[in-house]
C-alpha cells in the first residue's frame, strides 16, 4: 500500500517504520525493491554488459562450429 503524505515532516517521521517493513521486521540488507527472474544477471557498468554480451557471443559461435 502507497501512502501519500501532506507534508515532508509525516514522510521522515514514517521513514524508520517504512525501512524496518522493506528488511522484513529483521535487521540486515534491505531487500531489493526490484526483483530480477533468474538468470538475469545484473551489471554496475556498461561496459560490463557490453563485455559478457560479447562472450555470450563467442560462446554461441563456438558451439555452432562444433
């Protein structure tokens, strides 16, 4: 459920209860917002991405000529 506030003053004083519901009532990493299927891999970079697409690539062409 999505709140709406009037003010800045509600939203922080509701910030520590909205935290403690995102980590599931247990300190610790707060869980994605987003989840990714598996599978999916996530990258910091670009180049990253543009680096394990190029390998995916060379794989498949490997096993194309086997």
């Amino acid at each position: 459920m999505i709140k709406k506030y009037r003010t800045l003053e509600e939203a922080t004083a509701d910030l520590p209860a909205f935290l403690l519901r995102l980590r599931g009532r247990r300190p610790g990493a707060i869980r994605p917002l987003i989840r990714y299927p598996r599978g999916i891999k996530k990258f910091r970079t670009l180049e990253e991405a543009q680096w394990d697409r190029e390998q995916r690539l060379l794989e498949q062409e490997d096993a194309v000529e086997d």
